[in-house]
C-alpha cells in the first residue's frame, strides 16, 4: 500500500471494507454460539456433576468433551472413615520409605485412599515399584481421594490420639482427631491403571526370608551402570528359595526352605528386598509372586510389585566361584573379630587395607597407614590346617561379619587370590570376598 499513485488509495478503501467484513462475520457467530450453544453445554455439564464419584474418577478428560476443565479443577470425592492411627500411620510410613524413585509426574508422589467395605486401601506407585496396603477401618461412607503421600505420612506421625476420622470434603482430605483438625489439599491428576498382583507361586516363613533377605541384598552393587550386579536372583527349585548377589568384590548367597511351589528363576532389585526386609519381622508368613516380567511380595495387608531386572546370572561362574577348597580354615566369633575390626579401621588408610594372620590359638588383626599409625590387635580363634595372611578391604569385611550377630563363624582361606569364604557351621548363608593383591614393600 506504501507506494506512489492514486491506485494505492483505491486498493486500501477496499482492505478496509473487507476487514470490517470479517469482523461483522465473527460478532454473528459468536452471538450465534452463546445463544445456541451454552444452554445445552448447561443442561449435559450438571448431568456429568450429578454422576456417582466411581463415574468420575477419570472426571477431567469427560468434563473437558463439554467444557474447558480449570487445571486444577479436583471432582468432589465422598469418603468417610475412622481409623487406628498407630495402623495408619505405621502404612503411611511404610508407603514413604519404599517409594524413594523420583518421578516428574505429581501423582507418583500421592496416594491413593481409597475406603471399601473391609477397611481403608492405600495404593501408591513410583512408575515402577507399587505399594498396596490395607488398615481396617470404621467405614462410614465409601469413596476415594488422592493426596501427597509425604504430606499424610508426616501429618499421621504427629498424632497421638488413639483414632483418627478421615473425611473428603470438597477438594481437602480432613484428619480429625479429638480437639484438633487437619487439611490436606487433594490432588488433581488421574490415577493411572495399575496392574494386578500375579498369582503367588511359592510361600516362605517371613523371619527367614527376612534374614536373608538383608544379608545377601547388602552385597549387590549400587552402581546403575551396570543392573545386573544392582540385583538379587531369587531362584525356586526342589523345595528351597536360593538368593544370590555380588558387585564383582563380594558375593553373598542364602538358602531358604519354602513350600511346593512353582519353580522360577529371576532378579530382584536389591535396594527394595533391602527397604523390606524390616517389614517381614510383623508377619508369620510371605506370599513370592513371578513372572517373567514382574516380581511381588504379599502378606496380610499388604503387598509390593516391582519389575524384574531381566538379565540372568551366569551360572556356571559362580558355581566354580562357590565351590571352596580352603587351605587354612579359622574358627572364631563374629562379634569379636567385627569389633576388632571396626577398631583397626581407623588405621587401614586411604586404601582401607586390613590384614588378617594367624596365630596359635588366635587371629591377628592390624592396619597400618604412614600418616595414621598403626594397629594390632588378637582375637581368640581356633586356627586348622596350617598358617596364612590375608588382606581385605576393611568395609568388606566389616560388612560380611555384621551379617552373622551372635554366631560363631568359620573363614576358609584360599590359596593365591582365590575369594575367601565367611560362613555357619550349616552353611545355609554364605559371604565370599576377594582378598586385596599383597603391599609392595617399596
């Protein structure tokens, strides 16, 4: 339009024209749309408002086909019940420590309450592990809410009334006890569909399970890079449930008798047999779920699902690495020979290098570092087949006698570098870790 001669006006009059054209056109329809549109968009809107809450949990995707849902619109949710705070609580603690993975969703850090006939459900996910538990509870209206699992977990802790009532009032999760009231705000997000528990394939007695359980999880790696050695192969054959894990330093496996079950190979994350293990102790007996692709622990009240790691151990390897032939054996009690090395640690140096001789009738053990000093001390020990020194990484070793309190514990000493063996005389658990290269004296 900026250019010279007469035609340029010509052509702005009708630019002109034509945009107040466009803009009569959008005032009809617009007027059209509020006179046609809205009371039917009305009338569908509070027929969805007056669903039952089971029709509305997705409630956000069905309300947006009618109108736009505010994005932190929360349905209405009924839920009414009064509940032992000591049960509650302990579930609500229970559900914060074994979900530790971060997620950037919002719902993976909530829970799921949910009240049904037989007491109160509560379900949380990370995406991966899932927790489902149940407290039994005065139910006085069923429904559910979803609220920050940290937020319930700390609130809970800080009561010390003997019940609680819990009661969903518009957008809050109320937590009444006597003289007091608290308001936890409920979250917007959809719950995602969680898959079912699998059948159980194998029963074991908690207290076993639970003892081994933490002992052999304790030797498995922490390092992501590689999962394999982050795990624990749960194996079921003939009778007994073999737990197996190493971080290429250390092994540790345990045996565990189970009942006739269906046989079944597979690995475990250990930090999650780790977290666990302390819940075990509450209970006489464990449900072991498996399949290919997910692993489960059930009891009364409560369960956990995570995926398997996927990867299989080489057998053969550790079964060369199990079979000892020790050339030096030592008798000796766990307890001392741990605290006699907890002492010496102080002096083993950057490299945390502890060595262990024997003695008649006795087990040195000392450090020595050039800026720390240095450490010597005996412990009582019954000593067969002949002399030997060996070194180790003093957290190595701390960490394989701490898995046997109170025992009395036989060292098999290998030749050479060969891994040496901590066990029981039943030698149902077995800890085996790689002696370090002996000093060089220059």
């Amino acid at each position: 339009m900026v250019r010279p001669g007469l035609l340029a006006a010509v052509d702005a009059i009708r630019l002109v024209g034509s945009t107040l054209g466009t803009i009569r056109g959008n005032l009809f329809w617009a007027f059209a749309h509020n006179v046609v549109g809205r009371p039917g968009c009305s009338t569908r809107c509070s027929r969805v408002r007056r669903w039952p809450a089971a029709a509305r949990i997705p409630g956000r995707r069905v309300l947006s086909r009618f109108f736009v849902v505010p994005p932190n619109y929360v349905p209405p949710m009924t839920l009414d019940v009064t509940a032992p705070i000591r049960l509650l609580a302990d579930a609500a603690a229970l559900v914060v420590r074994l979900l530790t993975g971060r997620s950037p969703h919002p719902v993976h850090a909530a829970t799921l309450l949910r009240a049904e006939d037989d007491g109160l459900a509560l379900t949380a996910t990370d995406g991966s592990l899932t927790v489902r538990l149940r407290v039994p509870a005065n139910v006085h209206a069923a429904g559910e809410t979803l609220v920050s699992r940290r937020g319930l977990a700390e609130t809970l802790a800080g009561l010390d009334a003997p019940e609680a009532r819990l009661t969903a009032e518009g957008g809050r999760l109320a937590v009444r006890v006597t003289g007091a009231r608290f308001a936890l705000p409920a979250l917007p997000d959809a719950w995602p569909p969680l898959a079912d528990l699998p059948p159980p394939t194998a029963r074991v007695a908690a207290p076993a399970l639970r003892t081994a359980a933490a002992a052999v999880a304790g030797a498995a790696s922490r390092e992501h890079a590689l999962p394999i050695f982050t795990g624990v192969r749960l194996r079921a054959a003939d009778g007994v449930l073999s737990l197996l894990a190493t971080d290429r330093y250390r092994l540790a496996a345990a045996t565990v008798p189970i009942a006739p079950a269906v046989a079944f190979d597979t690995l475990v994350p250990a930090a999650l047999l780790t977290r666990i293990a302390p819940t075990l102790s509450r209970t006489d007996e464990v449900a072991l779920h498996s399949t290919p692709d997910v692993f489960a622990l059930s009891w009364p009240g409560g369960s956990v699902t995570t995926p398997t790691l996927g990867d299989a151990y080489p057998d053969a390897q550790f079964d060369r690495l199990l079979d000892v032939t020790p050339e030096c054996t030592i008798e000796v009690d766990a307890d001392a020979l741990s605290h006699a090395v907890e002492r010496a640690t102080a002096y083993a140096g950057q490299q945390g290098r502890l060595t262990l001789e024997t003695l008649d009738g006795a087990l040195l053990v000392r450090a020595a570092d050039p800026l720390r000093g240095e450490s010597e001390e005996t412990v009582k020990a019954a000593v067969r087949s002949g002399r030997a020194v060996r070194s180790y990484q003093a957290r190595f070793l701390s960490d394989a006698l701490r898995t046997f309190p109170g025992e009395t514990v036989h060292l098999h000493l290998q030749p050479a570098l060969r891994a040496t063996e901590v066990t029981t005389p039943t030698g149902t658990l077995r800890y085996l870790l790689v002696p370090m290269r002996p000093a060089d004296p220059t």
